[in-house]
C-alpha cells in the first residue's frame, strides 16, 4: 500500500460521506426536522464536546462506556465526545431553560461518536435527530412522541413502520413486590434476556407464574393487551399496564394503521428509562430506525422522547436520485447564471475555454448544458 493510500484509510466503524450521499443525509435530516418544528418543538444544538462531569452525570453515566474522552488543554480536565445527544438536551432543560414553560418541547439533530459499534450498528460515527417533551407525565406525551416518530419517519420516505413497545421497569418492580433477593432477579433478568421460558420457570421462585406470564404476552399489541390485563400484577406493576394501555388508546386514535407490538420483559438498550419506551422498526430493513421512551433529568423532571438513527433510516428511504445540472461554457455572463440558478438550475460554471462544452459537461457530471441561452439535455443529439 502506497503513502497516499495508507492516509486515506480510517479507523473502523468511521467513514467518509460522498456525493450524492452527503446532500441526501441533509436533505433526509432537514425533512425529520422539518416534521419537529411542525408539532411545535424548538431546535437546539448542544455541544460536541462537554466536561465528563455534566455529560456522564445521572442517567448518564448508562453512556460511560461508549463515551471517548479526551484531555481539555486549558482547564486540564477530562471532557467527553457525545455519545447520545438525549442526556444533553435534558442538562439544556434543567439549566439554560430551566425557567421555560413546562412541558418543554426540544428537538436536535448532530453527530455523535461511540467507542465501539455492535453487530447490527457497526457504525461508530453517525447522525441522531429526535426530541424531548420535559415536565409531564401524561400519557398523551408518550403518545405524542411515538406518534411524531412515526409522522416524521414516513415524511422522509420510510415506509411499513412497527413499533415495538416495551416497559423495562415492570420486571424490576415485580421482583421488589415479591421481595425477590438480588441473586434471583439478576439470574431471572439473564433467562428473560435469552427469553428461556423453562429457565424463568426453575429461577423465578415466587414470581415465576407470573414472569412466565409476561414472557408469553409478548406480540401483537390487541393480543398482548388482553394478555396483561389478565394478569393479578402488583400494585406498581398494575400502574405501569395502565399507563401503556392509555397511551395505546391514544396512538390508534390517531394512528389506527400503525403496527404496534409489545415486549413487556425487554430491557437491554434501554439503560436509563424509567417507564414505557419503544422502538421503531422498518420491516425488511435492517436496524432499528430509532428508539424512545420515559427518564428522569437530571433535575429529577419527568421528560420522554426518541433518537431516530440516520444511518439506519437511509438505509429504508429511496435512494438519492441523479439530480439535473446545467453546465455553463466558459465565458456566460455572471447575471446569466444568476437567473437560472433563480429558476431552481444547479449550474456549473467553466472555468477555462472549451472547444466542446457538451463534451465537458459530460465529463463534469452535467445533465444539461447551456446553448444559445438555453437549457440543452446532453442526450439532444450531442456527441
């Protein structure tokens, strides 16, 4: 390998974005943002780097692992690269906006980096864009979030949606309402991982009717609804089934086509959630699309809201299309050009004489060139 190919080359899970791809992730992430501001939410662009005290602090500490750090050359102390915008909003909320109305609707969109992909997101460098309603705990937050996800997904061009629902703090509260000692839950928690149905039944002692129960209510939402209200839960774990099947009234009211599933013992990837949350799939595309769900600030506020995940969202939208260019030959007046590119024209201008401006159009990557004023395509009897 040459020198120069030696300096081209970038770690793993990194990448360079190129024609027509960058122009296509911009305009995908300018539609998902587009569909936020519509529903009121106000844009915020936190930082890419903080002090490691405020960004791992809280809930964040669920991202410490992920999280690059490095030295800070004037302060010397450690700082850390995002690894998640979500915390970072929510410290916005609590501090800068700590005296906004509530609730308090904030949407972003940037990049964050990661210590090390996963098997289905080998990427370590991509593009979130989501949003935060901060100060309520109504279920028409929850609704209003996972409605959004989907709206703003199927603006940008992805179709057939699910979302799955999950409620990673039901198990806990069971396994404390049965007074279950911290070795039983911790092999209870590692059987509904792998979701072994005879594991959980020789581990879970007095909760294993049911915790077997809840593994087998998971599936489709009418299906797994009827199956959960059936169940004698607890009374924390009651309230959590009330909460889920008030916010899924509210999502077929205004969604009644949206797949929707639900996997009540389901807690990996949901790290610092304190109630429902979800994610939201594309069938026949692989990766989740983003996820969601209920936490705490670090003021202690009840907030909710969703990442959507760029690289796995462009992987379910129409590819970019060749767009038109015009080629402009040498020499075309500057007032020229400015009325075409009035007109909606990319133009190209030459920067040197040609002997053949179709020929450098051509080569330039032009669909059209200028001819006598006007707009030619290259395929119009050019050589």
């Amino acid at each position: 390998m040459n020198e120069a190919a030696k300096k081209a080359l970038l770690p793993d899970g990194l990448r360079d974005v190129l024609p027509p791809h960058a122009a296509h992730e911009a305009a995908v992430v300018a539609g998902l943002v587009a569909a936020f501001t519509a529903r009121g939410y106000q844009r915020v662009a936190p930082p890419l780097v903080e002090f490691e005290d405020s960004l791992l602090d809280g809930a964040g500490q669920a991202m410490a692992t992920a999280t690059f750090r490095l030295m800070d050359p004037v302060s010397q102390r450690m700082m850390g690269v995002r690894a998640d915008m979500t915390l970072q909003v929510a410290r916005i909320a609590g501090t800068r906006l700590a005296k906004a109305a509530r609730p308090l609707r904030l949407a972003y969109a940037g990049t964050v980096l990661r210590v090390k992909g996963t098997q289905l997101r080998p990427e370590r460098q991509f593009v979130q864009a989501g949003v935060e309603i901060v100060g309520s705990e109504a279920a028409a937050a929850d609704a209003e979030i996972i409605l959004l996800a989907a709206d703003a997904l199927q603006a940008v061009g992805v179709k057939r949606l699910s979302v799955d629902i999950n409620l990673p703090t039901l198990v806990p509260a069971l396994c404390r309402a049965l007074k279950l000692d911290g070795e039983t839950q911790s092999a209870v928690r590692s059987a509904l991982d792998r979701k072994d149905a005879a594991e959980v039944a020789a581990v879970g002692g007095a909760a294993s009717g049911l915790l077997g129960a809840l593994l087998r209510a998971a599936g489709p939402i009418d299906r797994a609804l009827k199956a959960l209200l059936a169940l004698d839960l607890p009374e924390e774990a009651a309230a959590e089934r009330t909460h889920l099947e008030e916010v899924v009234r509210l999502v077929w009211a205004a969604a009644p086509d949206l797949m929707l599933t639900v996997d009540p013992v389901e807690h990996r990837g949901f790290e610092y959630q304190t109630g429902l949350s979800f994610t939201v799939f594309a069938r026949g595309v692989r990766g989740e699309m983003g996820r969601g769900g209920r936490y705490h600030t670090g003021r202690g506020e009840a907030a909710t809201g969703f990442s959507l995940f760029l690289d796995s969202v462009l992987r379910a939208v129409p590819a970019p299309a060749d767009g038109e260019r015009l080629y402009l030959p040498h020499g075309t007046l500057p007032e020229q050009g400015e009325t075409l590119r009035n007109q909606g024209w990319v133009t190209v201008a030459g920067l040197e004489p040609e002997s053949d401006a179709a020929a450098e159009a051509r080569r330039l990557g032009c669909s059209h060139v200028l001819r006598d004023g006007t707009a030619a395509g290259l395929d119009a009897g050019d050589s």
